[in-house]
C-alpha cells in the first residue's frame, strides 16, 4: 500500500512509519519541522508542513491507498480552552481526503470519542470522566474530532487508546468495540501495530476499536 503517516514523529508515530516500512508499504511521512524525522528508507518519503497547509496536504495525500493519523492533543490542564490544533488538522484532512481520496482514513483517539456499541464500563466511561475534568482542552479536541468524523463521507476507523505508557508489550493485543470487556492500558507499539493492521481490515470501517495489551 501507500500510506500517508501524519504525527509520524511523534512516539506511536515513529513506530507506525518504522512499521509500515517493515511490512513493505510506501510511506509519506508527515512532519512540521525540518529533520524531526530520523529515518531513511528507500520506500520513505518525508514531507514537512503546517498541519492546515491544503496544498501541502494534497502533496501528502493525493496517490495514496491510505491516511493514517498518530496526532494527539497536548495534555494541558488549563480550564480555558482556546484553539483546537487537532481538531483543525483533522478538519484539514478531511476536507482534502474528501475531495481527491483516499477514503481510507485511521486516526488515533482515546475513548473520549463514543462509539454506538459502547456500553457503560470502565474501558468506556473512566477515560471520557477524567479527560473532562483535568484535560479539558484534550476532551474538547475529541469531541471535534468525532463530530468530524461522524459527519464525514470517509471509511474511517477510530483506533481508541487508554493510558499508552505500558512498560511492556505483553502477549500481543485485543480490542473491544466498546461492548465487551477490556483492559485499560496500551503499549505505544501495539497502538501503532493496530493502526496499521486497521488500514487492510474492511469490517473496521467505522468502527472503534479500543486496543489494549493481552
């Protein structure tokens, strides 16, 4: 596939592009500053620009089988909520994605977003609570997130994490769609490694699965 990797230098990101080479796929990795990325691959292609730059974005996207975002918001506990820089790249790369494709479009959230499936437990309410309470400008870019995406023509999939700071990568991953039980932590390299297993899985489309260590 070509993938295009938005966030890829950040920590899941850098595992989502180190990955994507790995299984063979062409990859733009997205960046806004210079040399933040420290990898070269002959199938790697870095292109840096502001997260809101249409025509940066259409170099980035326009070609590609697939869109993968890794970008997540600062974790500010100020009560006062002043811009939405996540939400506005994401309302960037939709509107791109909308009107020259892909369709395919995976972005990484936390269970702040709600899916229809969920029901009422701890994987589901206990990352929507405290988000809103200490991370206020956090929980208000999910839920411009999820706007966007809902209202979206995109076959988008949610990769939803908790607590991504697992020391371990366990025995794999699981997901739950909300509906049945799971665990409340992740490693960074089993988000990714969902994230990409979710560009080539159909019955993930609009779907939002929360990942979590075995």
């Amino acid at each position: 596939m070509k993938i295009t990797i938005f966030g890829a230098n950040g920590q899941i990101g850098q595992l989502l592009v180190n990955l994507a080479l790995e299984a063979g796929h062409e990859v733009t990795a997205y960046t806004r500053r210079p040399n933040a990325l420290n990898i070269e691959h002959e199938k790697l292609q870095i292109v840096v620009g502001a997260l809101t730059d249409r025509e940066k974005l259409k170099e980035a996207i326009i070609g590609r089988d697939a869109v993968l975002s890794a970008l997540g918001p600062a974790m500010s506990m100020k009560r006062k909520v002043s811009d939405l820089p996540i939400a506005e790249a994401h309302k960037a790369m939709i509107s791109v994605i909308e009107e020259f494709g892909p369709e395919r479009f995976i972005t990484l959230a936390t269970p702040s977003i709600s899916a229809k499936e969920d029901v009422k437990q701890l994987i589901t309410v206990m990352p929507s609570v405290m988000p809103r309470l200490f991370f206020p400008a956090g929980y208000a870019e999910m839920k411009a997130i999820e706007k966007l995406l809902k209202n979206s023509k995109l076959d988008w999939t949610v990769v939803r994490i908790i607590d991504p700071n697992a020391k371990t990568n366990g025995n794999g991953y699981s997901i739950s769609f909300g509906d049945t039980k799971g665990k409340m932590s992740v490693s960074r390299y089993h988000a990714a490694k969902c994230m990409l297993d979710a560009a080539t899985k159909d019955e993930w489309i609009h779907k939002m699965p929360i990942v979590f260590n075995n």
